[in-house]
C-alpha cells in the first residue's frame, strides 16, 4: 500500500523528468508544427508539413533568418482538438516563437483559444472557418474561408448560366454545412434557384435515398460541399441513378482523383481551390518544380502550396521585425503585401488573407485542368 | 410514388446486404451466446483482400471472391480458436470485452498496413441497370437480392436436413446435452464460424461492388447495423435475420429519405431498443426463461 | 499504533503529501503548463474510469455509452457557465454538480428500461443511448450543433490574474473533487447498498430471494455512475475550453473500458493506477500515437485471456481502511463516546396457535398448456419440519418457485401468516417472511461468508445509500449491529471462523450450510430447503439433520424442504406431502406415507427402500 503512492509519485517524477527536453542551442529558431498528421485527415496535415518543410530548407540553405538556422517541430494531434492544446502546452515550453497550425478547422480553432491567451503567433494554412482567427489578432491564415469560396462558386455557376442548383451536404459536420449555408445565401442573391437542400453524413456510404430526391427536382447544377471519399462515392452513384447534372466542389475535394474507380466521372466536377498546378504565375511555376525535385510527386493537395505560403509570411514577417518577440511578429505578419505561390497576400481586418481562387476540373484520366483564377 | 418505390428499392439493396452480414451474427450467437463485435470487421479484411488481389496482384474477379472467401475463414476460425474458444466457461462479460478487442485489432492492424484512406474499388460488373416503369434498379442490386435469397435458402435447408447443420442446432439448444449425445461441439462451433465468415466475404465483395471504397473503418457501422437486424428478426433464428435486416433496411432508408441522415442512425438505434424492451426475442424469436 | 493501523494511516498522509508537493511544484513553476494539464487529465480520467467500473465492475454490467453521460455533464455546465453572470468561482461547483444532476437524470430514463436487460443486449442497448445522445447534440442548435461549443470558460486561467496562481487553485479544486468521488465509490461499496449491488453482479436471482430488490440497486448503481460521470463532462468542458459531440463517441467509452479492465474490474484502486498509466504513457511515448489503439487492442485480449482479474487483481479498499483507522484514530483520540450499535430490525410476527404460518389454496401453474402444479394445498405450523418428496419433475421447485414470487400463480392463493402475497416480488416475500435456499447452491462467491450473510440483513436495515457514503452515525450504528448479529448466526453453525473466507472458496458442505445461515439472517418466518442435502454422504448428512432440528428450536421458524434421501426425509419430517405430475398424491405422516400404495408405486418403489427409510428411525 505504501508501494502504491510511491508508485504514483514515482509516475509524477517521470513526467516530469520526460519534458527535460535536451535544451537546444539558442542561435536556432523555432516554430511549432501542429496538426492531423495521421489517420483519416492525415494527407492533408502531411501536404502542409511538406510545403512548411520545403520553404524552411530553402531559407536554411539561403542563410535562415536574421542568420540562424529555423527548425519546426511537428506535433501530430490525429485530428482531436485537445490533443492540438496538448501539444501547444508541449511545445510552448520548449522555447517555439510562433506557430504554424492547425490543419482541420475544429483543431484550428481549439488551438487559437491558447495561443490568443499567450499572444503567440498563429498562422493557419488549412483552416477556412470563419470563427478560427474571430478576435484572436495573433491568428492568421493562408487560404481563403469557407464563406469566400462559397460565394465565388455561387458566382461562377450564376456565370455559366445555370438556373437550378441542388445541394447535397452534411449538417453535422461545420466545414460542410458552413459552406452549405455561404453558397445557399450568394446564389439566392444571385437569382439562382435552389431547388433541393438533402443531408447525409461523411462517411455514409449509401446516398441514393437523398440523390434520387435531388434528382426528381431536376437541378442543373449540384454543390457538394464533402471530401474526396465521399465525394467519389456519391459521383459514382449519382451516375448510377441517372442524375445527369454539373457537379461543383470545395476545395476538401481534391484528392476525390485518387479515390474513384471511373474517372471518366471527374470530367463533370468544378471546384474551387487555394492553388493549381496550372497556375501561370512565376512563383506558382518555381514552386511546382521545386517540390517536384523535393518530394518526386507534383504538389497535388493545394495545401502544400498554401502551407508553403504560411511558412513564406511567417519567416518574412520574423525578417522583417528583427526581431522574435510575438507582439512584433504578429505585427509584422498582419502589415504582409508580398507574392506568394498561391497570389498576392495581404491581410483584412479579420485576418484573413485577401487572394485569388482558383477554379480547377479534370479531364477524363483524372489529370487536374486549370480553368480559371479569380483575382480579388 | 416512384420517389418512395425507388426509396423501398434501396432499401431492400441495403437490407439484402445486412442480411449476409445478420446471418453470421445470427449463427454464431445462436450456438455460443457471443455478440461477435469483430464480424463486421471480418468484412473489411474480405473487402481489402478482394482490392488487393484485383488491383495489386491482378486476379480476375472470380479469383478474387475465393480468395476473400479463404482469408475470411481462415481469420474467423483463428480468431475463435485463439481469443473465443479459452473464455468459454468465463463470465460472459469478458467474451464480450474480448470481442471489442478483437474488433479494435482488425481495424487499427488495418489502419496501419493500409493507411486510413479508402481505396477505390475497381469496376467488375458493367451493367445498364433495369428500367420498369419509372423506376430505375441496378444490377447489383439485382444480384445482391438474389444471391441473398440463395444463400439463405441454402442454408436453411443445411440447418435443417444436414447432419451437421443438426449438429449446429443441437449445440444452439442445449450446449452440455448435446456433448453427451456424441457431438462435437468444437468442430461445430468451428463450422458455424466457418459458414459466417464465409457469408461475411460474400456479403463484402457484394458491398464494395455497390459502394466502391475500402477503408478500414468500412466494416463496424454495417456490422453492428446488422447486429441490429438480427436481433430485430429474432438472434439464433435465420430467417429472423432475413427479415429483420430487410425491415432495418427500409426503415434506414426512409428515414434518410423523409426525416435526415443523421437522424436515420439514430431511428435504427431506436428500433432496436424498442424491440429489445417490448419483444426481446425479437419479431420470430420464442421466449425462454432461466432455470431457478 | 499497530502495523496495520500505521501503514494505513501513511496512506491517508500520502494523498494530502502528493497534494502539497504537486501544488507546490506547480506554484513554483517546476511543474509547467503542459504537465499541470496532464495531471488535471488524469484526475478527470479517474473519476471516468471509477464511475464506469461502479456499473461494470461493481455491478458486474457492460455499459457502452458512458461517453454519452460525459457529453451531457460537458455539455449542461458549459452552457451554464456561458450562460450566468456570477463569478465563476461560485458558477463552476454549480454548473457541475448540474451536469452531473443532469447526466444522472438521463442514466434514470436510460436504466429504467435498459436494466431490464442482461448481458450482452444490454451492452448494445447502452451503446444505441450513446449514439443517440450524439446524435441529438449535433443537431441541437443549443448545443452549438456540428460546430459545438467554444470559448468556454478554461480552468486553468479563471481564478486569477496570476497564470501559476490560477492553476494551482485549479489543479486543487479538481484533485479534491477527484479525491472526494473515488472516497465515496470506496465508501458505497463497503455500505449495505454497495454489498447490494455487489450480490447482484454474484448471482442476481438468489440476490433478489435474499430480499436485495435488485431492479432499484442496477438503477442506483447507474445513475451514480452516470452522475459522476456528469461531473467529469463538466470538468473536461473547461479544461479544454472547446466541446463537440464527435468528441464523445463509442471510441471514447471504450479507452475508458480498457482502462477498468486494466486495472481490474470492481478495482477501484486498479481504475486509478490505470487511468494514470494510460494517460501519462502517451504522453511520454508521443511517438507512438499510431500504435496505441493496436496496443489497447492487444491488451484487452491479453488481459480478459490471461488475467482476467486486472493488472492488481482484486486488492482493494486500503482507502476505506485507512478512513477506517481514521475514525478509530480520532474517537481515541478525542475520547469520543461509542458509536451505539443498532441491532438489525426484527420483525414482529403474528402466530396464533391454531391457524397456519404457511397456506396455500388450490394452488396452481400452467406454463403454455403444461400444467406444472394443479391443486396445491399445503399448509405449515409455526415450527413444523415438513417435507416434500416426489419423482424429478413432480414440481417441488416449481411450488418453491410460487411460494417466493419467482413465478406468479395462475390459480389459487398463498397466505403468509393469514395475508396473501399475490403480486409480491420476490424481495418483498423476504421481506414478508420467507426465505429459501437452492437446488445448485446459489452464493455470492466472491464475497467473504460473512458478507454473504450481511447481504440477507440488508432488508432489516435502514440507512440511506447517502449514510452510507459518509459514514456517519446512523450507518455505523447499523452496521456494526449486522456485524456481531452475522457473526453469532456463524457461530450458530460452527463456522464463526470462516467468516472472512471467500465463500467460493468453501468446501461444498459448508458451502451448503452457509446458504442456510443467509436465509436465515433475513429473520423469516417460513425457511424453504430445495435439497439440502444434495451432494453430501451419510456423516455430512447426518450432520444436515442436526441442524435442521437445531434451527427449528432455536429460531421459531416453520421449515419446508424438499428433498430426495429418504433417510434424512423419514428421519426428521413430521409430515410430508407427495408430489406427483404437480399433484399432491398423498400427505401425511412418515409412516403413512412409507406404506401409501400409490406413492410406493410413483416414487418409492420397492419395499427394500421402505425398510431402508423404516431403518432410518430407529
């Protein structure tokens, strides 16, 4: 019985002992990584780690900053909101100077809370709900919000001449159903008429039951606020009942290329995304090549091009401010009027990245088409 | 009315599926009383088998259902040999507890070889779907409903006129009665799980031809759904099970179509504890009452 | 002090030293931000672990959705903080204890109809709650619906300006919570209502015979967990300031399963190592994420296969024996007056010499078209010894089974002491008078003997499971009543020294002789033995008779037995009924019946076994 609070003491001094990090030399600086690195999510966490790493051995070889070497260290939070403040609480106590995270919004979000308490610098290149950087000044992001490209789909689509649209999202899920509600108020706006609104959950497998309600109010066009996985499936099935309709996405349906058997199916979906392989401008260009070289694989999820950006701001602004104090980085980032891979960025009052979208679609072997890049 | 006829259709798609899942499910607990958590996930090892033996080693789609079929068995016989068979005689607790073990194993085992996102499952069968009226019904749904109906038929008739699918009756009667009368309650229980993982390999190729991604989570909602159907159509009673999965699967169906989706999982949680309070036997089940 | 007295008392003295050096470190800083939350998440866990293991270890019940009573505490108190102005010092105690009211209204509505179930039904029927409750969280806009709620009030920064300051007044108010839950659990289980609820998870129909109203302890049981857990959502909700309903799903109930299968199940001590282990392992192997859900897998199997009783086995209670050294400690010291002992109530029965204690008119069952007894008139005399023989299947036990409530009669009327106890359940004939023994011995086997018969008094008690929990006067006063009262009925029967044996450790006879001794610590009026001497030889059934006369005259009780040896039947009974197809064929004396044609002829058989009943007289 002794043994037992001595073992509980026992425990306590490990922990302790544990976080006793070897101290690092202090000519180096460092930043947090945190973020899904596994598990469902986890290509997404891992295109950002790419793109952040990339940028960072660029700058190393070129001199680092303010003349030290920049190392990042990663945290894997498997998509759990308390595991990002765990590693928060972590890293925080191992001398980071700002933080590049989170991946997922609900992650992102939970992330802020602590680092807006300790002013600490925060930039997001994955997040798109609106609420991530509310009232949080240390938060940043690199990629456009959920309400933003909602809208220009709503736009888009309303361009093309398309009259009815239906959607098909999940409720429970805040990414989905906040683009859900963005897209259903610009496109009333917009004259477009919505003309079914079904819900099924990620994850699902079987959609017929809400596609055949859409496809009995003859839409011409269908919102599918979803992830590639399910995103396949409900192409696949869609097609299968006959809807015959063009299909539109977000920028989580990327990957929707590596997971469907018919490609041929690819040909009717238009989304919007951070980033396209097909972008013209010379940064764009340099980065695909670079990453190529890097990784042997062309940057397909356009979170490593906007992950790649974040660490571009952030490694500029700690230039910039000479200095790695947060209050100076923080100020530093938000006053960002610079050319990054993914466009022009600068900072608004919520800070948000003003930048360009850019609308991409596939041809029939699953190869992404470029279409058209939206300027602010 | 086309709209709710095509709904029911879809609905039945998805009970016939439930139902080659219900009839292991209803096997196994009906001989050794075990809620078998791990079923469902004996699903998802025969579907990555079949994706791995197209794709991968490019067997031809015949090829691949055997194969799936012999992984199936051979994972359901070793896993009741080695994690089932020793807790026997232990409080029923710690069968199920083990069971969820199990489960947790298959999926996370996966979760590491496989990676956590789903691979697409290649087209075999190109059929145009059949059009009655204004109705519209694929071929595999077709194909699934009549493969069902088969194997059920099939097996009703092995339970009743084989020797041991008597064997099998008998043990689900009366355990210790049925050592004394000369049978051997190992071989069968072994068979019993043989014929369920069997199914279960059907049952997935069938699944992933209609829904075609794999991932390692694949297995437990249509697995515990099909618990579900089970215990609805009466646990232990084959036919129950058919008929239990297909009402599970229309009531899925049309709830999705008239309430929501989320709401349709909670509306299959709700049938069930509705009929575990008011007919736990379920819809073709007998009562039966413990010796004081 | 003895030995025993100081090692124990050291362990009070260590939980207020773990204290004060925790809280210390973190004032000073030498325990950061990160470890500080770390060890608010392992108090948080704990207090999780322990509730489950109440249903799962405690009560012996598999519950699957306990994540869903966390979701709710989370979820209420969060909203609530959010909600009301006052200082937050004052709204979080009473947003928890909300939560927690909350969680366990819902255990309430849940556990009403799902403890009607065993096993493994009610292992998915918790698991459809669960997911139910999910379910209506994410579509609640209250609750913040698939977004969830934010912003929530954190712990660790409220009380104070000073961040270490507010953390240490934190971490003090959630180890105390903590400490305060699991002493309760400790406390409830060594109170009658904890031995209740243990007896149940031992053998629920023989629970219930022994007077254990065993529907009402399952739902006390889960709604007790259900509240601490409760308290445990709310704690989480702001600790980590962020809630959504994905958060408490299947897969966060089962991390807490694992946790009180590691420790052991009905180990509360086991459920705090555990919850420990588990929790700062992943931390310090942060690595290793990937392969922590494989390994709880691998430890679940291995576990349930090899040690199914927990990395600690069932030690146990070192805390309540340390509160217990506490209390002597204390009244010694402050020279207290003795805590007065309450003697279990006995209950005052009405005997009139010429009418029967036991009655029962045209008596009768049918189950479907089996008439399984048909006619049954027996009566019983206030300190009669009266048997009941017949072929196997004749119905002895079915009428045993009418006689006690475990079946309800479809015919007919029993009369206890003149009033009919149609429609009682089977606790409540106890509690009426009658008690029973079975056919296959039916004891609580983990329990030592002397708790077994501490069970059967729980009818004749009164302190309420509140009582028990602080173990105030009147709890004590009781208890130590049931102590010297179980004790003497031990002596009664020679076994005062098997008092704290495990009773499935004791040879069969005693085994026997035990579940004779609980029945009677109930106090009836009318002791039914279904085969007393089932499985015993001649010495150790000559013995059996011994006490049987010995418990008639010392107890004024009327006893009813059923039984197969002749000798033991012919040897003591002074009447006896025949049983036969669940008919009475004959009732009478031994010689009467030893000679009756027709019960020769259905049971008895030849006259050689005749002799041999007749030798057994003399």
């Amino acid at each position: 019985m002794k043994k037992r609070s001595l073992f509980t003491m026992l425990v306590a001094a490990a922990l302790l002992l544990s976080t006793f990090v070897p101290g690092l030399a202090e000519d180096v600086i460092k930043i947090g990584g945190i973020g899904v690195l596994s598990g469902k999510y986890g290509m997404y966490g891992l295109a950002v780690k790419e793109g952040v790493d990339l940028y960072v051995k660029q700058v190393n070889a070129a001199g680092g900053v303010m003349g030290k070497q920049v190392e990042v260290y990663w945290e894997d939070t498997q998509g759990n909101a308390s595991e990002a403040i765990n590693a928060y609480f972590k890293l925080s106590e191992q001398g980071m100077v700002a933080y590049i995270g989170a991946v997922l919004s609900g992650e992102s979000k939970a992330l802020a809370e602590v680092t807006a308490e300790d002013g600490a610098p925060q930039i997001s290149p994955s997040a798109t709900d609106y609420d991530v950087t509310t009232g949080r000044p240390n938060v940043f992001r690199t990629c456009f919000l959920d309400p933003f490209q909602a809208k220009a789909m709503a736009d888009f689509i309303a361009n093309e001449g398309l009259k009815s649209v239906a959607v098909l999202y999940d409720n429970s899920n805040d990414y989905s159903l906040g683009l859900f509600e963005a897209f259903k108020a610009q496109s009333e706006k917009n004259g477009l008429s919505v003309v079914a609104a079904e819900s099924a959950a990620f994850g699902d497998t079987d959609y017929k039951t809400q596609l055949t309600t859409i496809m009995n109010a003859k839409p011409e066009a269908v919102f599918l606020p979803y992830y590639g996985a399910d995103a396949a499936l409900i192409l696949a099935q869609a097609n299968e009942l006959g809807l015959n309709a063009k299909f539109f996405g977000a920028d989580g349906i990327a990957d929707i290329v590596e997971l469907i058997s018919d490609k041929n199916l690819l040909t009717s979906l238009i989304y919007t995304d951070h980033f396209s392989e097909g972008a013209q401008s010379e940064a764009a260009q340099k980065f695909v090549a670079d990453y190529q070289a890097e990784y042997g694989k062309l940057p397909s999820i356009s979170f490593s091009a906007t992950g790649y950006d974040a660490a571009q701001v952030l490694l500029n602004a700690i230039e910039a401010a000479g200095s790695t104090e947060p209050d100076a980085i923080v100020a530093a980032i938000k006053a960002t009027n610079s050319t990054v891979v993914s466009g022009n960025i600068t900072f608004d009052d919520h800070n948000d990245p003003v930048k360009s979208i850019f609308f991409q679609t596939f041809d029939s072997e699953g190869n992404k088409q470029f279409i058209l890049q939206v300027d602010p | 009315m086309d709209l709710l006829a095509s709904q029911l259709i879809n609905g039945l798609h998805v009970g016939s599926i439930y139902a080659l899942i219900a009839l292991g499910y209803t096997m196994v607990y009906g001989i050794i009383k075990l809620i078998n958590f791990a079923h469902g996930d004996i699903i998802m090892v025969g579907a990555y088998t079949a994706v791995i033996t197209l794709v991968s080693l490019n067997w031809s789609p015949v090829a691949a259902l055997i194969a799936a079929i012999v992984v199936c068995v051979l994972l359901g016989l070793t896993i009741e040999r080695v994690a089932y068979k020793p807790l026997r005689s232990s409080p029923r607790i710690s069968s199920l507890i083990t069971a969820i073990g199990v489960s947790m194993l298959l999926q996370n085992a996966a979760l590491l070889l496989f990676g956590a996102q789903p691979r697409p499952f290649p087209i075999v069968l190109k059929v145009e779907p059949l059009r009655f009226g204004g109705l519209q019904i694929s071929f595999i749904t077709l194909l699934t409903l009549g493969i069902t109906a088969l194997l059920m038929i099939g097996l009703q008739a092995f339970v009743h006129n084989s020797k041991p699918g008597k064997a099998m009756r008998a043990a689900s009667e009366d355990y210790a009665t049925a050592q004394l009368m000369g049978i051997n309650v190992n071989n069968t229980i072994s068979l019993t799980f043989a014929i369920g993982s069997a199914l279960a390999a059907i049952g997935a190729y069938l699944y992933v031809m209609a829904y075609p991604a794999v991932s390692p989570t694949m297995g437990s909602l249509p697995g515990l759904k099909a618990f579900i159907a089970a215990v609805l159509g009466g646990i232990g009673i084959i036919p129950g099970a058919m008929l239990g999965a297909f009402v599970l699967g229309i009531a899925e169906s049309l709830a999705k179509a008239y309430i929501s989706s989320q709401m349709s999982d909670a509306v299959v949680y709700f049938i069930l504890i509705l009929v575990l309070l008011f007919k736990p036997t379920g819809l073709m089940g007998k009562p039966s009452g413990e010796k004081v | 002090m003895n030995k025993k007295t100081k090692s124990i008392t050291l362990n009070i003295l260590g939980i207020l030293v773990l204290y004060v050096a925790l809280s210390t470190l973190i004032g000073s800083g030498a325990i950061n931000n990160y470890l500080s939350n770390i060890l608010i998440t392992i108090c948080i866990t704990i207090i999780m672990t322990a509730s489950l293991n109440v249903t799962t270890g405690l009560l012996g019940q598999l519950a699957l959705g306990h994540a869903g009573f966390m979701a709710i505490g989370a979820y209420v108190s969060a909203l609530l903080t959010k909600s009301l102005s006052i200082s937050f010092g004052l709204s979080l105690p009473l947003s928890l204890m909300l939560g927690g009211l909350a969680a366990a209204m819902c255990g309430l509505l849940i556990g009403i109809p799902a403890l009607r179930l065993e096993g493994d039904y009610l292992a998915i029927i918790t698991l459809g709650f669960g997911e139910i409750i999910r379910v209506i969280i994410e579509n609640l806009s209250i609750t913040g619906g698939a977004r969830g709620l934010t912003r929530i009030t954190r712990l660790s920064r409220a009380f104070s300006q000073d961040r270490t300051l507010s953390m240490v007044i934190a971490f003090t108010l959630v180890f105390f919570i903590t400490v305060l839950i699991i002493s309760s659990i400790f406390t409830l289980g060594r109170s009658r209502h904890g031995r209740a609820i243990i007896s149940i998870r031992e053998n629920a129909i023989a629970a219930e015979a022994t007077g254990i109203p065993t529907t009402r302890y399952k739902l006390l049981a889960f709604v007790f967990a259900a509240f601490y857990a409760g308290i445990a959502g709310g704690l989480f909700a702001h600790q980590i300031s962020i809630i959504d309903a994905k958060m408490f799903g299947f897969n966060k109930s089962i991390e807490y399963l694992v946790m009180v299968v590691l420790g052991g199940m009905g180990s509360i001590t086991g459920s705090v190592v555990a919850s420990i282990v588990l929790v700062a392992l992943p931390e310090v192997l942060r690595g290793m994420e990937e392969y922590r859900l494989l390994i709880y897998s691998f430890l679940l199997i291995l576990m349930m296969l090899f040690r199914p009783s927990g990395l600690l086995g069932t030690r146990e209670f070192s805390m309540l024996a340390a509160w217990e050294a506490m209390e002597r400690f204390c009244s010694k010291v402050f020279k207290r007056k003795d805590t007065p002992t309450r003697m279990p109530f006995q209950p005052r029965y009405d005997i009139w010499e010429d009418k029967p204690v036991l009655e029962t008119r045209d008596l009768g069952i049918d189950f479907g078209g089996l008439k399984a007894a048909e006619d049954i008139n027996v009566h019983l005399s206030d300190n009669e010894i009266v048997g009941m023989i017949g072929p196997n299947g004749a119905g002895k036990t079915t009428v045993f089974n009418l006689l006690t409530g475990v079946y309800a009669p479809t015919r007919g009327e029993i009369m206890l002491l003149g009033k009919s106890i149609h429609g009682r359940a089977p606790h409540q004939i106890t509690h009426d008078g009658i008690a029973r023994t079975f056919q296959n011995i039916r004891l609580f086997n983990s329990m030592s003997a002397l708790d077994n018969v501490k069970v059967a008094f729980h009818s004749r008690m009164r302190y309420s499971p509140l009582s028990g929990i602080l173990r105030n006067a009147s709890c004590l006063s009781e208890e130590r009543g049931i102590d010297i009262r179980a004790r003497e009925l031990l002596r009664v029967f020679q076994m005062e020294s098997d008092a704290d044996i495990i009773a499935g450790s004791l040879p069969y006879g005693r085994q026997r002789k035990l579940e004779i001794c609980r029945a009677l610590a109930s106090n009836p009026k009318v002791l039914l033995l279904d085969e007393p001497a089932a499985g015993m030889n001649p010495s150790e059934t000559a013995e059996l008779m011994q006490t049987i006369k010995l418990i008639r005259d010392r107890f004024s009780v009327a006893i009813l037995l059923i039984e197969h040896d002749m000798k033991l039947v012919m040897g003591i009974c002074e009447r006896i009924y025949v049983l036969n197809y669940g008919r009475i064929i004959a009732h009478g004396s031994p010689e009467e019946i030893r000679s009756n044609p027709e019960v020769i002829a259905a049971y008895l058989g030849q006259p050689q076994s005749v002799q041999e009943a007749a030798h057994a007289e003399s």
